[in-house]
C-alpha cells in the first residue's frame, strides 16, 4: 500500500516550508538576493541544511520563491490603488504612490526585486511580473483614453514605460530614505503626465 501523508504532516510540512521562506526572505530584506545561501537560511530558521534541501532542490528554486512570494505582495498593493473608487487620474496616482511608498519602507528588499543582479531563474520571474504590473496600469489607461480624460495613445506601450520608468526612477532615492516624501510626489506627477493628465491633489 502506497503511503499517503496524514493532514497532520502535511501541516506540519507546510508549516516548515513557509518558515524557511519568511527566514529566506528575512536575509534578502537585510542584504539581498547575494545574502541568500541555503546555509544562511538554514541557521537563520534553526534546523539543518539538509531539511531545507527537503523543500528546495538549490538556490535559484528558492530564490524565485522568496521572489514570487515578495512580488505578489507588492502587486496586490498596486492592485488594489487600481481599483480603488477614484477617478482615473487618482487611481494612477494611488498606484505610484503605493508603489513608491512600499519601497521606501523596505528599500534593501525593493532594490533586489527591481534591479539586483540575479540567477537566470529569477530575472524570467521578474520579466513576468514586470508583465503583470503593465497589465494592471494598461487597463487603467485605456479606460482613460475611452472616456476621454487621458490623450489618444496605446495603453499597453504607455503602461509598459510607465511601469519601466517608476522602477528605475526608484533606484537612486532607496539609497537615500530622508528623500522618500519629495520622490513619492515627483513619482505620481512624473506618471500622470507620462500618460497626459497633470493632477492636482
């Protein structure tokens, strides 16, 4: 007879997988993805190498897990500002703030998830994601260009600069937090113009 898991162990498998992701993600917050080996996250949540091997078959596996796991937070946050009761214009500029925002309270971990150098795997989930995030603007701005509040334009090109330039405009200020408010504000400006409307809080 095949042996088949208990809930129980697979709870606790589970349990112990999501502890050695909030461990790894822990070392990628404080140094980045180049902080993260399989030999830290093993003292970092306590147990042997051996166990984390159990779970993850090398480093760019987890990697890409510790990426994913980050990223999806962050688009869920833009997702959110996106779909908020606003107009257009203050739905674009909730999102930039958001996205800046998050940034600046987590900057070492921002920095990796933007623009770090990394394994192979982890630069095509970062591709995809920086997909996804593009979508979620392109439909914002087409709705603006339907109902006339945003000039004529291809919302998937202008989503997929907007998108680009908010990343790398971040880099430079994550090095320096005090600027995070002054950023924050020329970020959502610089977006609205971007896609041609200048809003006024």
């Amino acid at each position: 007879m095949a042996y088949r898991e208990t809930p129980m162990v697979k709870q606790r498998k589970l349990a112990q997988k999501s502890g050695l992701l909030r461990a790894a993600e822990s070392l990628v917050r404080e140094g980045g993805f180049a902080a993260l080996t399989i030999q830290a996250v093993a003292s970092e949540a306590g147990i042997g190498v051996g166990t984390v091997y159990r779970y993850f078959n090398n480093k760019d596996e987890l990697s890409t897990e510790v990426f994913r796991r980050a990223t999806i937070r962050e688009l869920e946050a833009v997702k959110l500002a996106l779909s908020a009761e606003l107009s257009v214009a203050g739905r674009l500029a909730a999102a930039a703030e958001v996205f800046a925002q998050r940034a600046f309270a987590a900057p070492k971990l921002a920095w990796a998830l933007i623009a770090e150098p990394v394994d192979p795997a982890v630069d095509l989930a970062r591709l995809e994601y920086r997909k996804a995030y593009s979508a979620l603007f392109e439909a914002v701005i087409a709705e603006g260009v339907e109902s006339g509040v945003l000039v004529s334009q291809t919302p998937s090109l202008s989503a997929a600069a907007l998108v680009g330039a908010m990343a790398e405009s971040l880099l430079g200020p994550l090095d320096h937090p005090s600027s995070d408010s002054l950023t924050t504000v020329a970020l959502r400006e610089f977006c609205l113009r971007a896609v041609g409307v200048l809003y006024k809080p």
